[in-house]
C-alpha cells in the first residue's frame, strides 16, 4: 500500500488545500531526481502519516497546477498549512533532512 498519494489539477484542492498539513512533491516521470525521492517520500509518508499527508502530481500532467505555484525545477516539494503554502524545496533530500523539515514545521 502506497501512503503517497497522487493528486491533479481537479483533486487539488480537496487533497490539499482543505487539510492542516501537506507535503506536495511536483515531479515528472522521466526525471532521475524524482525517481530518486520516491522512495523517500514513501518512507516519510509512512512515518509522519497520519498527521501529514504527501501528495505527488506528475507536472507533465498537470500543467494548471506546475504554473499555479510556479514550478520552474523538480523535483519541488511544497509545505502547505491549513491551504497556504508555507515552505518549499527544489531537489533532492536526505530522508533525514526532509523530516527535520516537516518536524520542524509541524509544532
């Protein structure tokens, strides 16, 4: 069972903006680095859930929502809080790092 959740252009709002705390992954499919973080944010989904959700939208397919927050480099990860977007990194994470991210965010 994947706790990584996938989201578009139509489920947006309702997977994110309407919930305390969401990690959003921007990705593609043929990108090495996203590839790389998939597992990652698996194991963080897995040991943050369920107080944050991760959510992933592929941008090649989503180009509403990659314009929307701008997404100029992926993969980007978007923090959200009660619907406004309060963090965001671009690249690649240590599993560690990122958790410290959202620890750090969540209290």
């Amino acid at each position: 069972m994947s706790y990584v959740i996938a989201s578009d252009d139509n489920r947006f709002e309702y997977d994110v903006l309407n919930k305390d705390l969401v990690l959003v992954d921007f990705y593609a499919e043929w990108c090495g680095p996203c590839k790389i973080m998939a597992p990652i944010l698996e194991e963080v989904a897995r040991e943050v859930w369920p107080g944050t959700k991760v959510i992933k939208v592929d941008i090649d397919e989503n180009k509403y929502l990659s314009e929307r927050y701008n997404i100029r480099s992926i993969p980007t990860m978007l923090l959200f809080a009660k619907g406004k977007e309060i963090a965001r990194k671009t690249g690649t994470q240590e599993k560690h790092l990122l958790v410290g991210w959202l620890e750090e965010r969540s209290s």
